[in-house]
C-alpha cells in the first residue's frame, strides 16, 4: 500500500480558483495566491495556475493534488469560467465533462449540474469574501466524459 499524501479536494480548488478569478473581475490584479474559507472553519492557500480574464468574464484553471480519497480528478486541469449576473446568486452551470443530474431523488434537482453541496458552498463562499454581486460559475474537465466513462 502507497503513503497517501495531503492535498485538496476538487472543491477546495473549485472555491480557490472562484476567488481569484472574481478578485480580477471585480478590477484587482491577478493574484499569486488565494486564501479561502474551509468547511472546518480553517482557511487554506493556494497558489494561483493561470487566470484570463477578457471583459466580463474570467477563466481560471488549477489542478488538484491526490487528496486522502484520491479520484478521477487527480492532478487533471479544471477549468472554471465565471461572469456576473444581474443579482445577488452564484448559479452553476456544467462544461464539457461535468454530469449533469437526470433522475430526482439526490440533494439536486435534476438539471442542475453534478457539484455537490458542500463544494458549492466552499464557492459561494470564497466568492463572498470578494464581492455580493451575482456570479455564473461554469465548470468543465477537458476530457472527462471519456475519463468517466472508465467508471461507469
């Protein structure tokens, strides 16, 4: 048996890369690092890959490191798009490679994209430390369709 190592879920990266890519939506330069709120009530640090923003949107992309439950999504590029919307709500939205729900009886109704619970809220709430306004998070792993199909 290998030595696990520590590292971050896909969540976790998720709520970083929100943070810094809003930080640059809302005018700030592109930042090295982010910090963000965990569901323990600790704070963890990032180091920010790469962040483009072009007008009203930004694009974010960190990849996540071998966590204790170790998954498909280990040290794959994700890619989160975000934009404001008129309001005050995160709303999410699946890319290439998220699943989408399709049957109810999950936390989710069906339609919405398959992001859990508790990784929503890490975003929301990293998004929160930056700004109220209204953001469209749009999340896609290039090449995860065929990589989940490997599972099923």
């Amino acid at each position: 048996m290998s030595e696990l190592k520590e590292g971050y879920t896909t969540g976790a990266c998720a709520a970083a890369a929100a943070k810094a890519a809003v930080m640059v939506l809302c005018g700030g330069a592109a930042p090295e690092v982010v910090e963000i709120p965990m569901p323990d009530g600790d704070r963890a640090v990032f180091p920010v890959q790469s962040i483009h923003a072009c007008e009203n949107v930004c694009e974010s992309r960190f990849a996540k490191t071998p966590v204790m439950n170790p998954d498909i999504t280990d040290r794959l590029c994700v890619r989160r798009r975000f934009r404001f919307t008129d309001g005050n709500e995160v709303t999410f939205e699946a890319g290439e490679g998220v699943g989408v729900i399709t049957k109810p009886g999950l936390s989710l109704p069906p339609g919405e994209p398959a992001i859990n619970p508790g990784p929503r809220e890490m975003i929301r709430s990293a998004i929160a430390e930056v700004t109220g306004k209204g953001i469209h998070v749009r999340i896609s792993i290039p090449g995860g369709g065929e990589l989940g199909g490997a599972y099923v």
